[in-house]
C-alpha cells in the first residue's frame, strides 16, 4: 500500500496530457454517450474536484461498484489522480464473496452506480454503517453526475497539459456540470488498485497492482502507438472490475483509438455494432465466440473492418477456431493471461497451418515483456514438451494478494507468478495448457492424471456438438472419473456412447468419459467464462448418497 508520502505525479498526468493530444477524436461510447479526448480529459478532473468537495481525501480507499459503462474509467483516472487506492468490488458475484470481499477492503468511501436496476449498490451501503457513500446517478448518497451547483463560470479556461489544475468550463456527460476553480492538490500518494478475483475456489482475493502496473501499460501504448498499427475501435465487454479490462480500456484510450463500451452480453446486439460501428477490434471468451458462429444473424454481418478478434479466458476448441478462421480470415488472436499477470501469451493472425495442426490449440509465444517457465512439483524447469506448472514474470503482474500474506508468499516466489495452469511448451516456444492444476482428474488406472482439455477438444470436434465441458468425480474406487456436459447443435443425433467411443479412438479408454450429460447450455461465471465449480456441485446434487436412516 501507499506509505503516505508525497510523489511525483501519477500515470494519470501522463495520460491526461496524451488526451489533450489526441484532441477532438472520438474517445469512449457507451450508454447513449459518445465523448472525445478533450472531454475525456475535462471529465477526469471534474470528477476528481467533485470527490475532493465530497471529501474524498488524496490516499483514501474507495470501494467501487459499478458495470461496464463509460464513468467507470473515468472514475478511476479520477480517483488515481488523487492518489486514491480504487477497491473494485465485481457486482455480479455472490453476496457472500462481496460481502468477504468488503471486509478485506476495509473501504474509507463507497461509490457505486445507483443507475443499476438490481439495487445491490443501495443494499451494501446499507451495511457499511460510517463509510460515506457516493452515487452515479440518483442514491443513497451525492450524485457525481449531477450539476454542481457551487461551479465557477462556464467558459473558463485551465492548461489542459497541468494535471493539477481543475476545469472550469462545461464537462459534458457529468450533468452539463462546470467544476469548481480550486486547483487539485499535488504531491499525493501514488495511486493503487484492488480487483476482486477468486479464481476457481470461489474465495474472493483482493489482486493489488500499484502505479508500475499502469506504467507498463502506458508503455504497451506507446509501443503500439510506434508500431504503425491501425487505431482501434474496440468493442468490450470486459469491466474495470477485471484485470483484463483495466488494460483493454487503458491500452485503447491511450492509444487513441475509440472504446465501446457495453454492459452486457448479447450476440446479436455484438454483431449489429461490429457492422454498424466498423469495429476493427474486439474479445470474447470461447463461449462468447460460439454463440456469435451460431447466431443467424451472422452471415450477413460485415466484418470486413476487423484486424485483431482477441479470444481468451478458456479453451476454445480447434474446430471452432476453423469455423472463426473460415468466416473472419486470418483475424483471431488467441491470448492467454490472469488477474495476477494480466498478458502473458498471444498467437496473433490464427491460421491453419498444415505443417502445424497442433498449433490451433495453442495459447502462442510470452507476449512483450514475459518470462515463462514450465516447472515441477519441485520447482525445477522441465524440458521442452513435458507437462508441468506455468510460471511467470512480467511488469504486468500483481504485487500480492491484500491482508493475504501466506497466500501471497505462495503464489508470488521470487518475482515468478506461480499460475496454477498447467502446460508445456514445445519446441518453437509456443505454450500448450492442459488443465488447471486443481481441475487435474486422477484417474483409477496407473495413478496418472489426466486433464480435461483434450479430451474437451476432441468431443468439441464432432460435427454436431456446439460445446462440451469435462470435470472429474468421484469413482467407485476412491478415484476420479471423467464425466462430460456437452451442448449439441439443433436436430443433432449424436449419442452419448457415440462421442464416448469418439473419445476412446481418438485418445485411449483411460480419457473418455464414464459418462456424457447432454445440456441446452454451459453455466458461465462472472467472466462468461465456464463455470466448472457449477458443473462439479450440479453432479454432486444430482448424484448425492444418502445413507440408510438419511
């Protein structure tokens, strides 16, 4: 955490003054609002003006609830300008791990977007009894989107270029307010950030990045900015409250390129504004991807402006891939990251490469910075091709998990991220995961593991399967058994002991599944990544043993 001391001034100077350079372009859309660069900046510190008249101090913890719309990053720019921790809770996770979340924050102030129509943002601050409270939109405390009443003259002036000077002229999107003249304060704490994440164990952690984090990322943007590549127009789906969002949103403005913005997931709205918008970049998880290629709408979608479909969060199948390589050219770029280390590989400009089939499952080479090693249960690298642990170090990673320091030590060794994936490269360098290590299935017969991803890849791989998800339970013996969801295409016959027999040609009778549950659908986490926590305690109720006398 901060010590208290005065610095230089943030990242966000550095951005503020990127913004005033990139002008008049078009910056953020979303919500019916469409802002260039120069309000972007005026915003920014309007905001942060009306957090300090609201008695946000330089170096508080502010907890913030809040979607995926377009005040998000312009409240955190605001917050970090004034050297604030921003403590991002994910609204749309249980009560329970907000609630434990919370308590490890420990927050000086909550602000949260009363715009919401699930009423979660007035339900929490009603149990931070002391912590004052903040709204976007109409709530339980001030608005800081409404007009300001106490503004000074519209029309005045302030050097775009000073980040401690407050606009006084018109900010548009925050109520047609003007901020108030006094100069913002200098020499505040650097700022930090805390993202909520629980990974697969459904235990929240606070993930802690401090400003180097968003330094690297300025960095990334300058590189960009250098190489020459198109500006984006990024459409996202990804949040502040995660990791891969804070860099999609921060490395989009500060390149110049226009960020779209959108609060939830619908395919046929994703296509529309591809086509409408001329979107040139955008990411999606495997499941986002698969409902995109099966939607109607698609065939007659232009998608002729996209140069870079990111797809990441989860496995996708090598058959889907060729069904997006087929309908959106050498576009797809597989990347691979986490919370804790938020780039770690990319595969850009994904084709089938018949020297290389095995390419297609691939997760690509470590990105920028990257170190990577495969590693044993010993901590000792392994050669080229053998299965073990994925550690990385890179600029772009955590400092630690917040009032967690043993999970921390575990997890953090030395400056390597220990990612828990499990995964081997070959011999060009190019990374193959397997599994997560806690999702490793421990099979009766020779005591060896085997791991859901292949055997994931060859049931996705029939021609009338849309998806497929393989968790391991409990055997007979103790032991573990492979047991498959899979989602089948409309008017598929395809049977269970069909893509069992599938299973067993393609890899061996120790890979394929005891037993084949077919589902309208894979439940998705907060992520829309899929949910294997919820497939393992939908097994256990539907396969509960009750005892004689139970």
């Amino acid at each position: 955490m901060s010590d208290g001391t005065a610095h230089q001034p943030s990242y966000v100077s550095d951005a503020l003054a990127l913004f005033t350079g990139f002008g008049d372009r078009e910056a953020l859309v979303g919500g019916g609002r469409r802002l260039t660069y120069c309000e972007v900046a005026a915003e920014v510190r309007a905001l942060a003006a009306r957090l300090l008249r609201h008695g946000v101090r330089p170096g508080a913890a502010v907890l913030v609830m809040a979607g995926n719309v377009v005040e998000a990053p312009l409240l955190q720019l605001a917050l970090h300008l004034l050297g604030c921790r921003s403590m991002w809770v994910a609204p749309v996770t249980s009560r329970r791990e907000i609630d434990q979340f919370v308590r490890l924050a420990r927050p000086d102030v909550f602000v949260y977007d009363a715009r919401r129509p699930d009423g979660l943002g007035a339900e929490l601050a009603g149990a931070l009894p002391g912590v004052p409270v903040l709204c976007l939109g109409a709530g339980d405390g001030p608005d800081l989107t409404a007009p300001d009443p106490t503004a000074g003259p519209a029309g005045a002036t302030v050097d775009p270029t000073d980040p401690t000077a407050a606009p006084s002229g018109p900010a548009s999107g925050t109520g047609g307010s003007t901020a108030s003249p006094e100069a913002l304060p200098v020499g505040v704490p650097t700022p930090e950030s805390f993202l909520q994440t629980s990974g697969s164990t459904g235990t929240p952690k606070l993930v802690h990045h401090r400003e180097s984090f968003y330094r690297q990322v300025l960095a990334i943007a300058e590189a960009i900015r250098g190489s020459g590549a198109p500006l984006l127009r990024h459409l996202s789906h990804s949040p502040m409250w995660i990791a891969s969002g804070q860099v999609t949103t921060l490395v989009n403005l500060f390149t110049g390129g226009v960020l779209f913005l959108s609060d939830d997931w619908d395919p046929a709205r994703f296509i529309a504004t591809v086509d409408r918008e001329r979107i040139n970049s955008t990411f999606l998880t495997p499941p986002m991807l698969y409902e995109v290629l099966d939607h109607p709408a698609l065939p007659g979608a232009d998608f002729s402006n996209m140069f870079m479909f990111n797809v990441g969060g989860g496995p996708a199948a090598p058959a889907r891939l060729r069904q997006a390589i087929a309908r959106f050219g050498p576009v797809m770029r597989i990347v691979y990251g986490l919370s804790e280390a938020v780039i770690i590989t990319a595969l850009p400009q994904l084709t089938e490469d018949p020297a290389h089939p095995e390419r297609l499952r691939s997760c690509g080479r470590p990105y920028g910075d990257v170190d990577l090693e495969i590693r044993d249960a010993d901590g000792q690298v392994v050669p080229a091709g053998t299965d073990g642990e994925v550690w990385v170090r890179t600029k772009l990673s955590f400092v630690g998990y917040f009032g967690q320091p043993e999970l921390t030590a575990d997890t953090l060794v030395d400056g390597w991220v220990r990612t828990r994936d499990v995964g081997h490269l070959d011999a060009d360098g190019y990374l193959h995961l397997v599994d997560r290590l806690a999702d490793r299935i421990l099979t009766k017969r020779r005591s060896w593991p085997i791991y859901s991803r292949p055997v994931e890849d060859v049931l996705a791989g029939h021609p009338q399967v849309a998806a497929a998800a393989v968790i391991g339970v409990p055997g007979d013996d103790g032991a573990e058994d492979p047991y498959a969801y899979v989602v089948r295409n409309p008017a598929a016959t395809v049977t269970e002991q069909e893509l069992i027999d599938l299973v067993t040609r393609e890899l061996s009778d120790l890979w394929a599944p005891q037993q084949v549950e077919f589902v309208d659908r894979l439940p998705l986490n907060r992520s829309n990544k899929v949910d294997k926590p919820a497939l393992r305690a939908r097994h256990a109720a539907a396969h509960r043993v009750i005892g004689v006398g139970g």
